[in-house]
C-alpha cells in the first residue's frame, strides 16, 4: 500500500500554475477552553517551540499546562474576539484576498494564492492539497514573521516539508527566509506610524516590542535577536528618531528560563515610574493583530504602564490589511517569482500543442 498522498487527476492540457502561500502561526477556532486546549497542545508539542527533552516536557505539558492553561488563555482571547472571529485569522485572510487582488492587477497570470496556519486550521497539508488540485506545480511559501527564528520561520517550513515528502509528484519549490531588512516593509510600518502621530501628536517615547525567544537560542546561533534590532534601527531611521526617542524590547516570555531582554514588561514598568507622559507601542515582528498585540500589549501592557505611574498609552495596530503593506507583500512575491511566470507561459503552449498533437492523433 503506498504511503504517498493520492495525486490529482491529470490531463495533457491542464494549465500549470504557480502557488503562494503564506502562513502564519494560527489561532484556536474559538475563544473557549476546549478550542484553546488542542490548540495549545499542537503548538506546545513542537520540538523547534519547546526545546526541553520530550518525556520530561511531556509529564509538564499533559500534567500541568493543558489542564490550567486552556482556560486561562480562552479568557484572554475572549477579550480580543470578533464578530467575525479571531483577528489573526480575518486579517490572515484579508492579507490573502487583497494580494491575489494587486498581483492581478500588476499582471500576474496563472496565480493560486492562499494561507495556512503553522497550528490550527486551515493546515498546511490541506492548503498544499487544495493548490495542487488546482494544478499548482510551483509553490512560493511565505511565512509571515519578518524576522527569522527557528521557532517560528523554520517550523513552518518544516510543516511544508513534511507535506512534500508525502507527495509523489513534488511542486518546484521556493521559500521566503526573511524580510526584516524589506524597504517597503520598513516603509510600511513607518507610514503606520506616522499615520497614527497625524491623528495623536508624537509620543515622548516609541517602543518596538517583539516577541521574544529564549536567550540560549541566540547562545546556539538563532539570528533572530539581531534582525529585530536590525529592523528597530532601521524604521527609527525612516522616522527620524534619535536613539533617545525609541527603544526595542521582547515580550511574551514563557517559563523560567532567561529570554532575550531587555523584556517588554519590564520596561513599560520602568518607563512608568520614571514618569514617561506618552508612550506609543508598535509591534514590527507581526504583520496581522493577534492575542500578542491586542491583549498583551494593548491591554495588559497599557495597565502595567499606568500602574507604574506613566502617562498615556497608546497601542499602534500592526499592518493587517493597510494597502501600503500589502503592495510590500506583493513586491516580495515578484522578487521570488522571478523566471517562473515565462516559464509557466512556455509551459501552457507547450502542453496545448502536445494536446492537440494527440487529439489529432487519434
């Protein structure tokens, strides 16, 4: 019995397409304990996220986290859900819709463009499925974290791999590593920026805070810390800031280990008592609002500053479906479909001629 993913009809005339497709880290299916638990385990469960030896890991997570967490999370994506869902899921979709829109528009023919969710659903074998359906025979793949980390950029590679592998018939592949150091990414999230100070005047301080990774991931050569400060410099640079008027800082940190610092917590706590009257927060290393951004940041971020005696606080959304961002995403995609689109023409002709050849032949 063969252990490959059964193959999509084929026929000499079909047209041969290219395929994008991002992905990001996903989203329980909705904001209770029994969606969050599954959730949590498929991402808990990942060797790139986790680096701790499996059994003892598996003793913490099926004894501990998966019977306190689930709750406790499903209350704070409560806080951030919407009418039409989770925002990391909509604005995932959105970003999606709006691409497949632009890379018409600017010519792009023969185009299939779709997401998945590293956790969660629609899963990456599913979309990797549904495009080959769809005669795609070159895949672009696109995490959407700008900065590279093994336990976000690599893992989500790893889930497409393990898809390929499974496939008889393989897609020609290529994959987006990085874009941290993007001009019109950069551009982008400072036209964010300076949107928001037409509406709400400049703030004594900016910070940039990204998600963090464990320190001894850096120790071992993980290059992620240094393209968050890479990025941080560089969109201080496009706003003009001096090195007083912004910092960079990591949040979301996780068990007891040491992270990457200085940690967002921290700082909003210092920044408070030091008496900062206006502090804005942007989060550059993710590209759709999520659980992260909107409850950790906009919420228990906000609270921890003012509690600390700071002054007003003001959250910047991230990129989601802001046009100038998704003409960035869009000049990605063409920098790495480069050859592709006149290979895919020359394919067309080819298999019409080939099929004519054999109507004629019969």
């Amino acid at each position: 019995m063969s252990g490959y993913l059964p193959e999509p009809p084929f026929s000499h005339d079909q047209q041969a397409r290219i395929g994008i497709l991002l992905i990001n880290l996903g989203t329980p299916e909705a904001p209770t304990a029994q969606a969050v638990r599954p959730y949590l385990k498929q991402f808990l469960s990942d060797t790139r996220v986790i680096e701790i030896p499996k059994a003892i890991w598996w003793l913490i997570l099926n004894g501990i986290i998966l019977n306190t967490r689930p709750k406790q999370s499903a209350e704070k994506y409560a806080s951030i859900w919407r009418p039409d869902g989770s925002p990391l899921f909509t604005y995932t979709r959105k970003q999606t819709s709006l691409l497949k829109g632009l890379l018409g528009e600017r010519g792009l023919r023969n185009v299939v463009v779709d997401f998945a969710m590293r956790y969660g659903q629609p899963s990456v074998e599913s979309a990797i499925m549904k495009m080959r359906a769809q005669g795609v025979d070159r895949l672009l793949v696109i995490p959407l974290y700008p900065q590279y980390a093994g336990s976000s950029s690599a893992t989500a590679l790893d889930d497409v791999y393990r898809v390929l592998m499974k496939l008889r018939n393989m897609p020609e592949l290529r994959t987006v590593r990085h874009f941290h150091e993007d001009t019109a990414y950069i551009d982008a999230l400072a036209h964010k920026v300076q949107a928001h100070w037409q509406v709400h005047g400049r703030p004594e301080k900016l910070l940039m805070s990204f998600h963090g990774v464990p320190r001894f991931t850096l120790d071992k050569g993980d290059p992620y810390h240094c393209e968050c400060l890479k990025t941080g410099r560089l969109l201080a640079e496009k706003l003009g800031l001096s090195r007083e008027q912004y910092m960079v800082s990591f949040q979301s940190r996780f068990g007891r280990a040491e992270w990457i610092q200085p940690y967002t917590s921290a700082t909003l706590e210092k920044l408070g008592k030091e008496g900062c009257k206006r502090l804005d927060v942007i989060c550059p290393g993710f590209v759709a609002d999520c659980l992260e951004t909107l409850e950790e940041i906009a919420m228990e971020g906000k609270h921890t500053f003012q509690q600390a005696g700071g002054g007003d606080f003001r959250y910047i959304d991230c990129l989601n479906d802001d046009p100038q961002w998704i003409a960035a995403l869009a000049g990605i995609v063409e920098k790495n479909l480069q050859g592709w689109q006149e290979v895919i023409e020359q394919d067309a002709t080819m298999r019409q001629q080939r099929a004519q050849a054999l109507g004629a032949a019969r």
